[in-house]
C-alpha cells in the first residue's frame, strides 16, 4: 500500500486540477474505498507535519495548497510578483450569484441597483460564472451559477462552505476595505 499512497500523492502533486477521489481510484488502478483510505492518511500527514504545503479536499477533488501560516511570508519573496486583482464591484457581483444562484443579470441589477453587465463579462472572462439555461419568463433571460474555478480560487469544496450571510453582516464597517486585498494568482 505505500507504493500506491507515494502514487497518489505524486498523481495529486503534478495535477493543475482538484482530482476526486473515483478518478484517483482509476489513475491509480485501485478502488474506491482503497484510494478514500489512502488519501485521508495524506491529508491527515500534511496537517499534523504543519509544514508548508496541505492537502485539502476543493472543488470536489483534492489538492495542494500552500498552507495559510506562510501566507504572509509568501507575500514578502513574492512581492515583485502582481497577483491579479477583482475590483469591488465584481467582487459584489460575484457575491449576489455565489448567494442567488442561478439568478439573471436584471435580478443581479436589482439587487446592485446599477448596471453589472460589464462586471459579468468580466467574470465570465475569469470563468468565475458561467451562463446555465434560462429563467422561463418572458424574453427569456441567461441564468447564471459560479462554476468550479470559483470554488478552485476560493479554496471551498462546496457552495455550502460560503459563509452565512449573517456572519458577513456582521463585519465591521472597516472590515468592508479588506475586500480588496481578494487577489486571483
């Protein structure tokens, strides 16, 4: 069995990708309950090891991440690095559909109270969002959901990993500015 734990977790190190656990069990050529063991020995190694890289379940699949305490020593030997950055504005209008999916542009609108049609270009653009079907209303109107990239840059497994809304409501109104530190890279 070590040989098929070193495997997966080579098969899961050279993956750009989150792999989840049936297509791990078929790279690999073992099964399903198999492969499940042998990755939560890993996640577990990598948490209790407290080193500089984890492995967490995201998106569905699971993956390597750079562990959150080096985060900010990662941003000093970085620091010439420009992590590419989404404005406030896409920021809330990715929010309203994370929260409201499917939902359409003139309910997004609403809620904004201003037009985002340039906002959800742009997050189509980072394919954050994508267009799924339409609301059976007159003119037909593009529903839009988050897709996997969304859950991939925002380290969640699943939509249910969003935070409450009451826990944002909560914020501090100062706390408001540290939205523009959210950075895709």
């Amino acid at each position: 069995m070590d040989f098929y734990r070193g495997l997966i977790e080579a098969v899961l190190f050279v993956s750009p990708e989150p792999i989840s656990v049936t297509a791990l069990a078929r790279r690999c050529n073992l099964d399903r309950t198999n492969t499940r063991i042998l990755v939560d020995s890993l996640v577990d190694d990598y948490t209790e090891r407290g080193g500089g890289i984890t492995l967490r379940e995201v998106a569905g699949g699971y993956r390597f991440l750079t562990s959150e305490a080096y985060s900010g020593a990662l941003s000093g030997v970085f620091a010439d690095r420009r992590p590419e950055r989404l404005s406030r504005s896409v920021i809330e209008t990715l929010a309203i559909v994370a929260y409201r999916q499917p939902i359409t542009l003139p309910e997004i609108e609403e809620v904004r109270g201003v037009n985002s049609r340039a906002m959800i270009a742009t997050l189509l653009q980072k394919k954050l969002v994508k267009p799924q079907g339409y609301r059976p209303v007159p003119g037909r109107p593009t529903l839009y959901v988050t897709t996997r990239q969304f859950l991939m840059r925002f380290h969640l497994n699943t939509l249910a990993d969003l935070p409450p809304l009451r826990d944002l409501k909560e914020l501090p109104f100062g706390d408001a500015d540290r939205i523009d530190d959210i950075s895709l890279d």
